[in-house]
C-alpha cells in the first residue's frame, strides 16, 4: 500500500467526519455520500455510519422583566395603602395620618398621570390640609370668664370678702357662654405632635419591612428597582420640614410670650382697676355707693388685653421659612435632588463600562442636599 493511496484515505475520512458533523452521511469506504435513509453504501455496498441525531431546539430566553410596570404597579399600591390608613387614623390620630398623606404623595410621583382619577390626588392634598388644621387650631380659654361661659359679678361692691361670682343663667358677653375662642394651639405642643406622628409613622411601616427612600418609606422590593431619577421624584416629592417650626408655619409670638395676653397699658390702669380723682369741694362726706376706683374701660377689670401682634393667637408666622413650613431649596440642584455624577462627568461610562458610580443613568443624588431638594439643617 503506497504511502500516497494512504494519505489520500485518511483525507476522504476527515472530510467524512466533517460533513457527518453536519448531519451528511458519508461512505467510509468510498466518499460517496448516502442517499437519505440508506444504511448501507449504494455503490460499494459497505455499512453506512448513522446519521447524526439532530441536536434540541434551544428554549426561548425569557423575557427581560419590565422594571417600569413594576415600579408603577408596586408605587399605586403603597399610594391606596397609604391613603388607606391615613383615613382611618384621621380623627383620632391626625399627627400620624399626616405622614401617611405626605408618603401618598410622594409615592403617586411615580404613578404616570392618568393611571389614578383626579379625585385621588384631590383627595390625598385635601386630607393633608385638615389634619394640619386639626393640629394647629384649637380654643383658647377665655380670659374673662375663667373658661366658665357665665357673667362675672363683681361681689364687692356690696361685700368686700366676696370677690366675684359667676351669676347663673347669664352668658359672658366675651364668648358669649362658650367659654372659649377659635385660635391656634401652643406652637411647641403642636410641633411635638408632628414629631411623635412621624415616629409612629416609621415605626409602623418599619415593622412591614419598608424601607427608607429620603422621609418617604416603600417596600424593599419597590426601592431597589428604583433609578437616580425614580429616587429623586419620591425624596423631593416629600416636604423637608423647616427646623424652626417643623412643618406648622408658626413660631410663638415673642410680646406675649404665647399667651395671647398682655399687661393693660391703658393711663392708670392698676391690675383692672383706675383710681378717679375728684376736684376739690366743700362737701367733706362720701355718697352712698360711691367710688374712688373703677374697673378700667380698656381691660374690663382683668388687668391684661389681648396681644395685638399675634391678634390673640399667641403666635405668628414663622420668620424662618416666611409661613411656608417648609426647609429652605437647596441651591446647588434648584430642588430637583439631582447633579450630574462627578465620576464619569455625565457620560455614563468609564473605560468602555457603565460608571459604577450612577450606573450609566448620568446623574446622581445631590451631595449637598442628598436627593431631598432642600437643606434640612
């Protein structure tokens, strides 16, 4: 066997496992190739190898998860939630159903517009006005019947040992028998009420497993699909209180010192009382029922009058944020919560790969107000 007709064999099987590779069947014998279905070779009747079994179709990858509808469908949950418990805690509780009309708000930015009526977001901004209401207005007693409602008579006149008496049947004229005028409630109380409201608000949704986006709380599920500019919306959709009067717009009016009451400036007036004085005359004896001292005109007898810089409230407008409530903007973002990343300077990548720093979205949370759009201290 010569060494050529040797070289020439092993060439025709190579280019035989070649094409049976392909799924071709081919004499080993000869190199002719098979007809399909034949097992042994037509032309030199030598045994064909089998064919190659076909390999299984790949499976369909699975789609890619819509992070988009995700994000909305998990949001719109935690908005009717939200929403949810803020009305059931409205009457009895509305320092907590604040925080649950505010984490509302914040989380519908990140619902599309349309998705809720306008009802909802109507609903949610009106719900958030009265609890506020509910905790900055109250009654402040009044001053000139004690709170009682009834007329003061002042006994003394006829019974210096009797003081004053409350004459049954006969209403105050000052508050007309309520006893009590619509004002505003101590400033610190009400500020330590939203306080403790946001307490029990976190801890709430804490024990649920929420996490913290800014002040706003979502599921962990929800959070971690979030992007820069998803984590923007929601912190600068939640307002940053101002850290002078804590979201109330008020500050205790400094003359009156919160009482709503200041000492009468009226000429004469010696707590309630003004002495009259009487020309000289020849008459040396006093009538019956005559008076040296007279309740002041100004006060009515109780010595104090109500503030005229806060109008009785006992407080004013917050100086710090102007009434607003709210903590200043942050300048270096306008508000938005965002900066273009400093790492990759905006373009999202480095070194061919996305910036690790805002995972190629281009922008990242404002370092100086972290997100929230305003600068809480």
């Amino acid at each position: 066997m010569s060494k050529r007709w040797m070289v020439t064999a092993a060439l025709a099987l190579a280019a035989a496992a070649a094409l049976w590779a392909q799924g071709l069947v081919v004499c080993k014998a000869c190199g002719r190739e098979a007809k399909p279905g034949e097992s042994v070779c037509s032309h030199c009747a030598a045994a064909l190898p089998k064919p190659k079994a076909g390999e299984p179709p790949a499976k369909p990858a699975a789609p890619a998860p819509d992070k988009a509808a995700e994000v909305e469908r998990s949001a719109a949950a935690v908005v009717q939630e939200s929403v949810r418990q803020a009305r059931e805690l409205e009457k009895e509780h509305p320092e907590t159903a604040l925080s649950y009309y505010q984490n509302a708000l914040a989380l519908m930015r990140l619902v599309p517009a349309g998705k809720f009526p306008a009802s909802v977001g109507e609903a949610i901004l009106g719900g958030n006005e009265r609890v506020m209401q509910a905790l900055l207005r109250g009654q402040v007693t009044c001053k000139k019947c004690g709170g009682s409602g009834k007329y003061q008579l002042d006994m003394s006149k006829v019974a210096v040992s009797q003081g004053i008496k409350a004459v049954e049947g006969v209403a105050c004229p000052a508050c007309k028998g309520v006893g009590s005028f619509a004002g505003f409630r101590d400033v610190s109380k009400v500020k330590m009420l939203i306080l403790q409201g946001r307490q029990e608000f976190e801890r709430r949704q804490m024990l649920k497993g929420d996490v913290k986006v800014g002040r706003a709380l979502a599921p962990a599920a929800l959070e971690s699909l979030l992007t820069n500019r998803q984590r923007a919306l929601v912190m600068t959709g939640m307002p940053v209180p101002c850290a002078a009067c804590q979201l109330t717009g008020r500050q205790t009016c400094t003359v009156c010192k919160g009482s709503s009451w200041v000492k009468c400036t009226y000429p004469g007036c010696s707590n309630g009382v003004v002495k009259e004085t009487h020309a000289a005359s020849a008459r040396q004896s006093k009538r019956l029922n005559e008076e040296a001292l007279k309740k002041c005109p100004r006060c009515e007898g109780l010595a104090e009058v109500l503030c005229e810089t806060c109008k009785g409230h006992g407080s004013v407008a917050c100086k710090t944020c102007a009434g607003s409530g709210l903590a200043p903007r942050c300048t270096r973002c306008t508000g938005t919560g965002l900066m273009g990343c400093s790492k990759c300077k905006g373009t999202g990548e480095m070194k061919g790969s996305p910036c690790p720093e805002c995972k190629g979205e281009t922008m990242m949370l404002c370092t100086t107000c972290r997100g929230e759009g305003a600068l809480a201290r």
